[in-house]
C-alpha cells in the first residue's frame, strides 16, 4: 500500500521487496532479470528510456511476446514513437505500477540502463517547471557542442555530473536556467522530492568494455538478420516520425538511410556498433557514481553464473 515510509515524503513501505538489475546495453540484465524472476516469482519493470514506445522493438531489444507471456513486465509500450515523454512522466507510471504490486504483495526486479529514470526512482525529481515548448525549439536549434558550453558556463556542478552527450537531459536544464534564471544544480540540491525506491538494493552487471563491444556487434547483426529495417520501414510510414522522440534511439536513424537506400546495411551495422559501444561506455562511467552497487560478476554473452543468481534470488527474498 503506498503511503509515506521512514524515508520521508514520497517513499513506500514495501509490503515485498524489489530490487534494481543495472548494467549498460548488451550486458545480460534482461537474462539475469528474467532467471531472477523464474526463481522467485518475481515481476519485472523496465527502467529503459526507450522500451516505453510502442513500435519499437527489435532496435531496443524489447522482450519478446514469449518472456512477457511467461513473466509479467511493466513499463513497456507506454506512448507511441512521436510523443514526448519526461522522466516525470516516467515516475508519474512507475507510481502507479508499485502501488499496484503493493496492493498485489508482489516482489520485483527494476531491470534497465537508463541512468536518469533509475536516479528519479531512487534520488527523487527536483520541483522545476516543465520546459516551455519555445524555449526548447530555440534550443534543439542548437549543435550539441553549443548546448554543452553553455552549460558548463552557467552550471558547472550539474555539468560535472552529467552525460554531455544527452541532448534532451542538455536541453532539459538550459531551459530550467532560461526559464528561472535558477540552476538545475540548486534545484536538485534544494527542492527535490524524495525517490519511491530510496535505499532498494542494487545490483549492476559491470563488464569489460573490449569483451562486450563482441557481443553489441553479434546483437547488432541479429537484430537486422531477425527485422530491425522491416521494423523501421513501417516506422517511417507514420506522420511525424522523421522529428519524434523514439527516433532517438540508437540505431532507428542508421536503418532508416539503409531502407532509404543510402547506406548498405554492413556499413549501418558498423556504425550502430560504434554508437553503442560508446554508450555503453558513458553507462559504465555512471554506474561508478551508483551508491551501495553489488557488482555480479558475469560475462557478456556467456552462460549467467547459478550463484549471481542465487544471490539476487535471496535477496528478492527478504
């Protein structure tokens, strides 16, 4: 039942436990996740910026129809493609799906790589106003070379903290500092509400950055092999894909050239790599600043270790 906990205004009183699997793309949470969950009978919540559009599925590497029928997940295909979607937004439904385990007492695992929406779960949401829709026009106008000097002028603690290569989180805060002539920093730092899942344990697969680039170039390969540019052709088809914020994601803008006929799929493939190579990377810098990790040592691509999960199984437990 949600109501306030010893952890202050918008915490919960869990009535069974949760815990978080983190780790950056192609690392083998959603597997860790999903043995986890056949353990203990868990549910699973997605923490991923981009599983919330409908559509998108081979390029995000969605679960399938399959794991979904045999293991009830959240927070997937939340809005269509060219909706916006805020990290309030985000906390707004995560709201609503741990008040419905609680009235169910089911445990779950919050599975993902989507440092902003495991940070407002966890450290809250600062109170700022919404952007404002002309202001954010000027600003997406911007190189992202131009958004991150500004931000570095006017707020260098938040910019300290940030991945500089985020363009709607760049966005997000100039128009904070345009809007309140106040910094996102001092708006964290003095007026957030506190995160439901405050102090829930945290484990983070962490794998060598070499070794992992292997497997995101064979899940590259497979996910074009099993549809990726059928998907995005049908994708392309929609009204206002070209500007949506789906279209964000990694690799939908590289298959779109390749069903545009302007670049061959091998070459597309190298490039979805490269990106998510250093993505990946950026997902390793911050899960070093992740307070309280467990790191569960696991290979990427190999056969997940019997005592991670027994590990993660006890601790789901209570």
């Amino acid at each position: 039942m949600a109501g306030e906990g010893v952890g202050g205004a918008g915490r919960l009183e869990l009535a069974a436990p949760v815990i978080f699997i983190l780790g950056p793309t192609a690392s083998g949470k959603s597997r860790l996740a999903m043995e986890v969950a056949r353990k203990t009978g868990a549910e699973i919540c997605s923490v991923d910026a981009f599983q919330i559009y409908r559509g998108l599925d081979i390029g995000t590497a969605k679960p399938s129809a399959m794991a979904r029928k045999e293991i009830r997940h959240h927070l997937l295909d939340l809005v269509e493609p060219e909706q916006p979607f805020t990290a309030a937004d985000y906390l707004k439904s995560a709201g609503a799906v741990l008040e419905d385990l609680q009235k169910r007492k089911k445990s779950a695992v919050w599975v993902g790589g989507t440092g902003l929406y495991h940070k407002v779960l966890t450290e809250g949401l600062a109170k700022a106003p919404g952007t404002d829709m002309k202001v954010a026009e000027e600003l997406e106008a911007r190189s992202t070379a131009e958004l991150v000097e500004e931000i570095r002028r006017v707020d260098p603690e938040w910019s300290g903290q940030a991945d500089l290569q985020n363009r709607r989180r760049l966005i997000r805060a100039l128009a904070v500092w345009r809007q309140t002539a106040r910094k996102m920093s001092s708006w964290q730092r003095e007026e957030t509400v506190a995160g439901p899942l405050a102090g829930a344990t945290t484990f983070a697969l962490v794998p060598d950055l070499d070794a992992l680039v292997a497997v995101i170039r064979s899940r590259v390969a497979g996910m074009i092999q099993d549809g990726w540019v059928e998907e995005v052709r049908k994708l392309r088809e929609r009204e206002g894909w070209r500007a949506c914020p789906g279209g964000r994601a990694i690799g939908y803008r590289e298959i779109e050239l390749v069903v545009a006929g302007r670049l061959g799929r091998e070459e597309a493939g190298d490039k979805i790599v490269a990106a998510s190579r250093a993505y990946a990377k950026r997902q390793l810098t911050w899960l070093k600043r992740v307070p309280n990790l467990t790191v569960i040592e696991a290979k990427p691509g190999q056969s997940l270790p019997a005592t991670g999960v027994e590990k993660l199984a006890k601790a789901l437990a209570g």
